[in-house]
C-alpha cells in the first residue's frame, strides 16, 4: 500500500487535472493527465490521459511522479 500523503498527491492531481510524467518502478514513463483514481479488487489505479487513450497504472507501481502543469500546488513527490 501507499502512504496516506502519497495518496493525497494523486487525489490532488486528479482534482486539478495535472499534467504528470510517471515513472514506474520498471522503468517506464507515461506522460498524460491525471483523471481520477479507481479501485479494483483491492489495488488502486491511477487513470492517466494519455493524448486521446486512458491507461490505468496501479499506484503500487509508482516511482515517481513529477507535475508538468505550470504553477501547481507541487512539483513532484515519491509514493
């Protein structure tokens, strides 16, 4: 599971629709805006907009998210 403040982080950006870079702990990256977050079977996902196509990524799979929106609330955190 994620901390408590990284799960604050997501909701954030999923309120203001940020726009993220994501990096997994594989090493890819999607770059996209922040939707909102879903849970499935016990996992949460984050619903990224990626140019027209909406990828999930589990937040458990996270390793960074760094925000590309101008003047947000916060610029990047760890879950």
């Amino acid at each position: 599971m994620i901390s408590c403040a990284s799960h604050d982080y997501f909701e954030s950006a999923c309120v203001y629709h940020y726009d993220l870079l994501v990096e997994l702990k594989h090493g890819e990256c999607f770059s996209g805006r922040a939707e909102t977050i879903s849970c499935t079977d016990k996992q949460e996902f984050l619903h990224l907009v990626v140019q027209t196509e909406t990828i999930l990524l589990n937040l458990e799979d996270i390793k960074a998210v760094r925000v590309q929106t101008l003047n947000a609330r916060f610029s990047s955190f760890e879950p």
